[in-house]
C-alpha cells in the first residue's frame, strides 16, 4: 500500500513539473506579431527598396533580442510591390490575407495612393515614412505616415526661393510618380511668387532629352527643381552643366542617397536637398543605429533606411500600449502617445495622423552631404 501511495505521489509531482515546463514552453513560444512591408524591390528604384528593408529588418531584430512586444516577437512579411498596380494590388492581397494590422508601404506617393483604398478598406492600416502627396493629409482613416506632406515643402521651397532672390524656376517632373510631383509643384505655387516652368518625362518610357534640357533652359532660370528619382537626378543635373547651366540645381528627399554623387558626379556638388532628413543625428541612439547598419550591412545609412527603421520602432511602442493587437487599438495608441522618441528627434502624429517636422537645406561639398540649417 505504502509503494503504492509513493508511485502515486511520484505521478504527481511529475504531471506538476511537466506542466510548469509546459507553460514555461508556451510562455516562450508567444505567437509573433506581424508586420507587413510592401516595397519596391525589383522594378525601377528597387535599390532604394532594398535601403527600406534593410532598415525595418534591423528594426525588428533589434525589437526581439529585447523581447519582441510584451514577449511576443516581431514577424516582418516582406512584399516586393514591383512598382506596378498589379504588383501592389498583389503584394498587398497577400499581407493583409496573412492576418497583419498594418503594412509599412509604399515606396512613392503614386503607388500609395493605389494601395490605399484596398488596404484601409480591408481594415488594415497603412502606414508610410515615403508619401508627400497632400491628397490624404488631413483624413480620419487609417492612414498614418511620419514623412511630411508637399504643402510643407512648397512652403519650404518658397521661402528658400525668396531667400536666394529666384526670380524664375523650371521644375522637372517625373511623371511615373505624378501624385507626388504635380502636388509638389501646385503646393510651391501657393507660396511662391516668381515665374514657374514645369517641363515633364516618364522616367518609364523613352526620355528625350534633346526635348527637355532646352525645355528647362529657354525660360533662363535662375534655379531648376529636379522632382526626380536619384538615377535621373544625377543624369539631368549632368547635362544641364554641360550646356552651361550654373544656377540653383534643387532636389528633393526622393533623389537623397548617397548614390546621388555617384550618378552626378561633379555635376551635384553644390546642390540643395529640400528634406526633414538630416544626414547626420549626434544623438547616441542615432550614432549606434549607423553602426549597426554598417556592420550588419556594409552600407551607409540613407534617408529611406532611417525612416523603415524608424516607422519600426515607433509601430512596435504603439502595440506595446494594445491591450489586444487589433487596429482600432494601434490606431488609438498612435494617436494617444504624446510623442514617439526617434533617431531623427520626437516625432508626434496630429488627430489625422500626419506630422509635423523641421524642414532642412541639405547641400552637396566636396561629395558629401552636410546640413545647411532649417527652413523657416
């Protein structure tokens, strides 16, 4: 009997000790929370695509060696959107049917707009560090985007404009991103009270170069304002020199990665950037993220890498506040956390969830980029 009754306490306490570990188990096996990233990976610009992962991928793996969120880890389901309706429509059908509150994308204003009535419709957040189009600014949806809008710009340019006495301007538009170029220059228009030239190409099809440095020089301006991705930066900044053109060459963050000089050469240096990106941050958090992209990646940090890396950080301290991660709750917690501490400074979303953020000059000396001052 007494053997009996020892074998039965024995059973016991193993069933006990087997359950702790279970749920010791379990505890560590906390389902991940995923999140989606709907790039352009592979069609024109898929290099800036692959600054966009690289930054959210060490985001995240940054996020789960401390934890994940409340212990569970962080999942980043990558989508290469191709740059295409269809890629997009595609890339997003297959984010959203894996169960994600919210997609990180897209990498233009043009290919954000496309998403994103499939996205909120389907009850799922978009979230952008890219779009500047002023078409969703001021929207109760779920929408949220931590870049500036083009009313900031034009405001920006303007008074840029007016500082260095430009009288006259020609804006060169790359139509394959139209929702953020023609934006770009009707917001500029409210502000700016000179003489206005917009000449524009398909960086998609055919460009007929013959046709647009005479288009962009015939009006004898005093500044030209390349709306264009940094490969076509580079090259139009070439050929404008070469003709002889030695006024104001003014980009925008589109064109801001280092690939800039090599595209430009000579021909960039001296350039303005009109951008809420610094290239360069003192603070420590700032100073160990480039570390660790240059050790992870050998790469330079760029603007798109930052801000991949920033939006990150910043989704994964508003699931942090979720009582359950749904998307009306890290709508919510966006909008009531007073203020996200980033690696580019504080950043806070207003009621519609946009920002507002400094505005700098960013020029290009001796092929570096080095901060001019704000905009005011």
């Amino acid at each position: 009997m007494k053997e009996k009754k020892g074998l039965f306490f024995i059973v016991i306490i193993t069933l006990i000790i087997s359950q702790i570990a279970c749920l010791g188990a379990c505890d560590r096996k906390k389902e991940p929370i995923k999140i989606g990233l709907s790039i352009n990976l592979s069609g024109r610009g898929g290099t800036a695509g692959e600054y966009i992962r690289d930054g959210a991928m060490l985001a995240v793996s940054e996020i789960n060696k401390k934890g994940g969120v409340h212990g569970h880890p962080i999942s980043l389901l990558i989508k290469d959107d191709k740059n295409t309706g269809e890629g997009i429509l595609q890339a997003d059908k297959e984010l959203i049917a894996e169960g994600v509150p919210v997609i990180i994308g897209h990498t233009y204003s043009e290919t954000t707009l496309k998403a994103y009535p499939y996205v909120t419709s389907h009850n799922t957040l978009l979230f952008t560090p890219f779009t500047g189009t002023t078409k969703l600014t001021g929207k109760d949806d779920l929408f949220f985007r931590t870049s500036v809008d083009n009313n900031a710009y034009g405001r920006a340019l303007s008074a840029l404009l007016a500082k260095r006495q430009v009288e006259t301007v020609s804006f060169l538009l790359d139509m394959s991103n139209p929702s953020f170029v023609l934006d770009y220059v009707e917001q500029t228009r409210k502000y700016y009270r000179g003489h206005i030239t917009p000449i524009q190409f398909n960086s998609r099809k055919t460009t007929d170069w013959k046709r647009i440095i005479p288009g962009l020089l015939d009006p004898k301006p005093d500044a030209i304002i390349l709306l264009t991705e940094v490969t076509m930066t580079g090259i139009a900044a070439q050929k404008l020199r070469a003709k002889g053109f030695e006024g104001e060459l003014i980009s925008s963050l589109w064109a801001q990665t280092p690939d800039l000089m090599r595209y430009g050469g000579q021909a960039v240096e001296g350039l303005t950037i009109i951008t809420f990106i610094s290239p360069q941050y003192n603070n420590p958090q700032y100073v160990a993220f480039a570390k660790a992209v240059k050790e992870r990646f050998n790469k330079p940090v760029t603007a798109r890498t930052v801000r991949s890396y920033e939006a990150i950080h910043i989704i994964s301290e508003a699931l942090k506040q979720c009582t359950e991660i749904s998307v009306q709750e890290l709508k919510e917690a966006l909008l009531e956390i007073s203020q996200f501490d980033s690696v580019m400074g504080p950043v806070r979303f207003d009621a519609f969830g946009d920002v507002v953020r400094p505005i700098f000059e960013i020029r290009i000396k001796n092929g570096k980029f080095y901060h001019a001052g704000q905009i005011e």
